[in-house]
C-alpha cells in the first residue's frame, strides 16, 4: 500500500557571515603543518585563511606554505575545492568534484586554473611553498565565491599491516577561500525541494532536501521537523538539529529518523 507524507518543516537562521572561518591548518602531530601567504586584498586581517577583496577580470596567484616536520621526504596533494554543504548540515571541502547544485553560476572551478590535484614532494624538515591561481570573471558578481585549498599528505611506506588488514592513517586539511567583490554580504535564502522516503543503515527515515540557492553563506541553522501520514495529526517522525551551516549556492538532504 502506497503512503503519503505530510512534512512540517520549521526552519530557523541567523543569516550571519562573519561566524565562518577556517584557520590555518596545524597538524604537528603527523608531521606537517599548513598555512596561508596572505595577500594585500586581505579584507580581513584578522583570520590566516584567503578571505580576498577581488574585482572583475583580477589575477593573482595565492601561496600555500607546506611544512614537512618529519625526518623523511613526504608527497603531498594539493588543490582547490567547491564548497558544499554534506548530509550533517555542514560545509564540506573535501570534494575535488562534487555534485554541484544548480543555482551556481560561477564558482571555485571557474575562476581557479587548477582543474585538477596537483602534487608536490617536500623533503624532511623543509617547507615549500605551493602557488594556486585564480582569474574571476570580467563580469561582476554578487555575494560570494566559497571554497578552500585542500591539502592531503600521501600515503607511503609507513602503512601499518595487521591481521592481513593494510592500514593506512591520511590526514587532510583546508585552508578557506572566500573571494568578494563588495563588502555588502548577500542574505542567503532557504528552499524546499523535494521531500521522499528512505532507509540508512536499516533505519527508516524521510529525508527533505533543503536549498540555499544565493550566493551567501548560511550559519547557525536550526530545523525542527514532524512527519505525519496525510490527513492525520499522529506525529510518526520528528527531529531537531541545531548549529548547522550552508554554503552559498548549496543544497543537503535533511533527514528525520
């Protein structure tokens, strides 16, 4: 027998810009460190990650200095993401390509040259400084572009066997990128697409995929949910989540369980 949802959905937002940050990435203790060369288009000084005052058709090439401060040679991967917003309502770099959501017009892959991981070997007790290039468009653009140089050490010989099981320990770490052109923050906006029904892990649940389509950052997000069968007021589903963020042009799958 086919069932029919009826999805409550409250949503509450400090549409707030200045709670997002990303810090310089420290990793001391797996022998490397991460930071940032800070340009003079620095908007704000008071952050080591690139959040960059830029203007139509501007170029500029962004330093990133990896230290190696272990005793041997390490290889590194390095390149810049989009933005995006996971499953657990929060703002995800990792990707090197992710499911980008349509509302996006230009974004990280537009406007940097680096369309793919690039590679470096930094020997021990060293550091190298890595460069990253972005153009943006002659067009001017409003609110924000978002993403973040992603650093990842390779894996080596130091891979550990145990029990026929290879285990391998990879970190990464990610240094943001926000690229504006005005100081006017864009206020973010919040949709509701398509509503279904699913399953994780053999638990039942009703997922809601929520879009901010502008491009502004969302912080501070709250969603209070109720699921019941149409035409009936027994709540069958229900869920609270607080303290969630979304990336401008971005979209997730919430889901009540």
């Amino acid at each position: 027998m086919k069932r029919y949802w009826q999805w409550i959905l409250a949503l509450g937002a400090l549409l707030t810009f200045a709670g997002w940050y990303t810090t310089t990435a420290h990793a001391e203790g797996v022998g490397y460190t991460v930071s940032a060369k800070l340009p003079k288009n620095q908007d704000d000084k008071n952050v080591t990650y690139f959040a960059l005052r830029v203007k139509p058709n501007q170029q500029e090439k962004l330093g990133v200095v990896i230290s190696n401060q272990s005793k041997k040679s390490a290889t590194f991967q390095y390149g810049v993401n989009q933005a995006i917003t996971n499953n657990n309502g929060v703002i995800d770099y990792s990707n090197s390509n992710p499911k980008l959501d349509s509302s996006l017009k230009v974004g990280i892959k537009d406007v940097f040259n680096e369309q793919k991981l690039q590679k470096v070997t930094v020997p021990a007790k060293t550091s190298k400084t890595v460069y990253v290039t972005y153009k943006m468009p002659s067009k001017k653009i409003d609110g924000m572009i978002l993403g973040g140089v992603y650093v990842k050490k390779m894996a080596g010989k130091e891979a550990k066997a145990k029990k026929g099981v290879t285990i391998t320990n990879q970190f990464a770490y990610v240094i943001g990128v926000r690229l504006r052109e005005s100081s006017v923050d864009v206020a973010p906006d919040m949709k509701l697409n398509e509503v279904r029904a699913g399953q994780i892990n053999a638990y039942n649940q009703v997922e809601a995929n929520l879009q901010n389509p502008r491009p502004g950052l969302m912080s501070q997000l709250k969603v209070k949910t109720k699921v019941t069968e149409v035409g009936k007021t027994k709540v069958v589903l229900q869920n609270e989540k607080s303290n969630m963020a979304m990336a401008p042009n971005s979209n997730f799958n919430y889901a009540s369980i």
